[in-house]
C-alpha cells in the first residue's frame, strides 16, 4: 500500500519521525544515567573479577563494571524511549511529509 498526500496526491512522502528521535535521545541520556547509577553493583562484580590480576586488575575490572553498567542502561533506555516515540508519531502526531508540496498529515486507518 503506497501512501498518498491528501492535499496534492503525490506519492513522494517521508517520514519526519520527531517523537521515535526525541525519545530514543531521552531515554538513552535517562538510561545512561541510571545505568551509571546502577554502575556501583557493575563496578563491584568488576573489582571482584579483577582481584585475579592484583591492584590494577582490581582497578581496570570496577572501571570496565561501570561503563558497561552506564552502556546497557543507555541502549535500553534509548530503545525503548524510541519504541515510545514510534507509537506516537504513528497515533497523534502527522508523522508523514508530502516532498511536493509540503503538507504534513497522519495515515488514516
């Protein structure tokens, strides 16, 4: 099924996608920063791990516990804010563009 513009019939429509974009930056800054949180559990697993290679596998195993805690929480938190966004641009906002003419509009069901 192609997608028409309602004001000029045109097919040359794009996606604007401004909620999918919004959400996914705001839920990957709000899931970086409660993975970074959350990161002191990561970091004690990695000292734990590291207490194999002395002093500096202590050190080097907490840091790389706390970046990858900050990492996953910021990937969740991006797909799912993204997935939240899709299902907005897609339910209330006009997410479609006519590259005609201009008109933004919302596919109709």
């Amino acid at each position: 099924m192609s997608i028409q513009c309602p004001s000029c019939n045109s097919q040359r429509i794009i996606t604007r996608d401004i909620a999918r974009k919004l959400g996914g930056t705001t839920g990957a800054i709000a899931g970086g920063a409660s993975g970074m949180a959350g990161a002191a559990g990561g970091a004690r697993v990695g000292t734990l791990v590291g207490t194999i290679g002395g002093p500096l596998g202590m050190t080097l195993g907490g840091l790389a516990g706390a970046i990858i805690g900050g990492l996953v929480g910021s990937a969740a938190g991006g797909a799912a804010g993204a997935k939240l966004g899709e299902e907005i641009d897609n339910k209330v906002l006009d997410n479609f563009q006519c590259a005609n003419c201009g008109h933004c509009f919302r596919q109709q069901d």
